[in-house]
C-alpha cells in the first residue's frame, strides 16, 4: 500500500479518517491527526439545504483549520441547484477536495434525494455530479455504499458512471442501505468497483484492527482505506496502520498517553464549545475509547455520570492512578473490539421535515 493521489493532492499515508455525522468535527479531526498516519480527514456530511438557506450550523460544520489539510468538505442533498450551490460554497472556504454522500441511510435523508437515496436515482445522481463539476475547481469525490438492497447492488455501475462524470476517487462502504450497520462490509463488492474504474478508489467497513485491514487491503487491491468507528476505539489505529506498512512494530501508547489524549480532547472541547456540549461529546468519545480500557466499563459509567467538568477530570485521574497502582479497575475486564454499535446518521427521526432539516442538520 503506498500513497496515491487524487489529482495532485498526495494522500499520504493512504488512510482516511472516514466520516461520522456528530463525530468527525473539528475537534475530533484534529485529535486524531495528531496521532499520526492520517492522510485525509473528511467532515461531518453537511446539509446543502442548511447551507444555501445560511444555517450557521452547517455553515460552522465547514471549518477546519490548517493542519488539517488536505481536507475535504462532504455535502449531501438531492437537489441539484442546492447541491452545486453548496459545492461552490466548500470550494470558496478552501476545502481541498468536494465529497458527495452517496451513502446515509437515514430515512429523511433518502425521502428527499440525497444520502444512499441517490444510488436508485442514478439519472439524478449524473445531474447533481455535472453540475458540480461544471462550477468547481477542486476535486469531486464520492462516498457510497454498495446499493441500495441486497437485490438491487449498483456499485460497480455507479462507480463507472461517476468517473465518467469527472469524479476523481470513488470511497466504498461495503454495505447496502437497507443493511445499515448490521453484518460486516463485503469486500468483494469492493474489489469489484476496483477492477472497474481506473480512478482510485478507497474500501471502508469494520477495520479495527492492522490484521483485518492488511487482509481486505491486500485481497481488494485498494489504494486506501478508511477508517471511522475504529478511530474512536483506538485513536492510533492509522499511525499503526502506517507502521507496519512501513515495516515497524505498530506503535503501543503507555497509560500516560492514554490519559493524555482524554485529556487533550476534553481540553479543546471545552475551548470551542458550551461545557455542557463538551461534557456530551467527552461522554460519546470515552464510550467507544473506554472499550479498549483495562475496567473500561465501570471507568465509562464514571464518565457517564459525571456533571461538570472537574467531575470528568476527577475520574479520569483516579481511573488512570488507580490502573497505575494496582494495573486494575473495577472488573478488571477490556471489552472486545469488535463491538461497534453506534447510532450513526440514522439517528435522525423521520419526522422531521425537510424544512427541519434545513435548520438543524
Ligand atoms: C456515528 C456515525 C456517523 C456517520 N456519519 C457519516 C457521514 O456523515 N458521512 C458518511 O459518508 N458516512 C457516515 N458514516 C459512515 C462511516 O463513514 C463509515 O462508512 C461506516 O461507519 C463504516 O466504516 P467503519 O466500520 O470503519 O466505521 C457514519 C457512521 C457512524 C457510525
């Protein structure tokens, strides 16, 4: 695995921080690019229609800062005026790279078009990609999922398609919409959009670990791959991706630095956001992170518990003291890797109208 380009834009190491809507905001992205070995980073998908109606949310969700860099902006809509609009407006922030999300399955975002409702509209879809290409510069990208339903698989068309349309690197989650988290991403279907498109293309599903991903690597044939709920679980998964891809032993941070990176997140949470913002997503974070965590359990429900900020603080000291002391706490128990579950951007109801959408995603 080597690093590969879309356009002129190096993405080295070729590893991606994949996207998660309420996730992978500013300061989350900056968190794990300090850990080293990320060679894109992608933000929350944003709304065209909270961009093109001034949403200051979805207009904040487009920050980044510098290093970053390269970073991409994703939209998602099913509008083609609105999409492009809201392309124009990524590029004018200086997004080094525009990505199209082919691939939410929440049901409000596939009633009005957009998300994976776009892979069984595929005419719309070839709208929205040459309008875009019409008006920016920087490169178009696309995040898909394989199709729709087990019966109706159109990654491969799909990915032809957008090539032709001038999109420069197809990102494929191996999963239908109608599966949404459950069972495990197929890479075949991956490999498949591979062998049929002469752009890269990058594969995505359930790599948590270096093993599994050098497997679907090696068997896919990708030029990179992404990561998303794995990051949240081990904030140095890439820099160990990239390790062993370089031929080192994959880095092992200490307790120090465990304790260092909570610590670090909560810091920037609680310069950019309210303290009660801070203090949920602190608590989203350790939820996943704590899995991986001598008495993570009982160290979560510490957190989970916690009221204000010094509460946080206070427990992460005495977990990490105590672990230092007597290399064990609570049950003494890690929980395993392989469970993920996490509300994704399904978790928006579909009650909401598309008005609602415009002022809230
Ligand atoms: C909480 C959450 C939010 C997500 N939001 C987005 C999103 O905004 N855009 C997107 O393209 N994919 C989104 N996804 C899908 C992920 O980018 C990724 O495709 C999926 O989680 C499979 O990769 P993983 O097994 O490495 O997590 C989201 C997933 C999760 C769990």
């Amino acid at each position: 695995m080597k690093p590969f380009k879309i356009r002129n834009i190096e993405i080295n190491p070729p590893m991606i921080l994949s996207p998660m809507a309420g996730v992978t905001d500013y300061t989350f992205r900056r968190l794990i690019k300090r850990r080293g070995g990320v060679g894109l980073v992608v933000s929350e998908f944003i709304s065209v229609e909270g961009l093109t109606r001034h949403n200051p949310k979805s207009k904040r969700q487009m920050n980044f800062a510098e290093e970053e860099r390269p970073f991409a902006v994703q939209i998602f809509g099913g509008q083609p005026e609105r999409m492009r609009l809201g392309a124009e407006m990524a590029e004018e922030v200086g997004a080094d790279i525009l990505d199209i999300n082919c691939g939410c399955p929440a049901p409000k975002v596939v009633k009005h078009g957009g998300g994976s409702g776009l892979l069984r509209d595929l005419p719309r879809l070839e709208i929205i990609l040459k309008e875009i290409k019409k008006t920016i510069t920087i490169p178009l990208t696309l995040k898909m999922r394989v199709g729709f339903s087990d019966s109706t698989i159109n990654a491969v068309e799909v990915a032809k398609m957008a090539e032709q349309c001038g999109v420069e690197h197809i990102q494929v989650h191996g999963r239908t919409k109608e599966q949404g988290y459950k069972g495990l991403a197929n890479w075949d279907l991956i490999r498949a959009v591979k062998e049929a498109v002469a752009v890269p293309v990058s594969g995505n599903g359930d790599i948590t670990t270096i093993e599994y991903g050098l497997q679907k690597w090696r068997e896919s044939g990708v030029d990179g791959i992404l990561i998303g709920r794995g990051a949240m679980q081990n904030p140095w998964i890439f820099r160990q991706f990239n390790d062993v891809l370089n031929g080192r032993e994959p880095y092992q941070p200490d307790l120090t630095e465990k304790k260092a990176v909570l610590l670090e997140f909560f810091e920037m949470l609680r310069e950019e956001m309210p303290e009660i913002v801070a203090l949920g997503k602190m608590k989203q974070l350790a939820g996943q992170f704590t899995k991986g965590l001598v008495g993570g359990a009982q160290f979560r429900q510490t957190l989970y518990h916690s009221h204000s900020a010094d509460e946080i603080l206070d427990n992460i000291t005495i977990y990490f003291e105590t672990l230092q002391q007597r290399q064990t706490f609570g049950d003494g128990l890690t929980e395993a890797d392989k469970d993920l579950e996490i509300a994704s951007c399904d978790a928006f109801s579909e009650e909401e109208t598309s008005c609602e959408i415009a002022a809230n995603v």
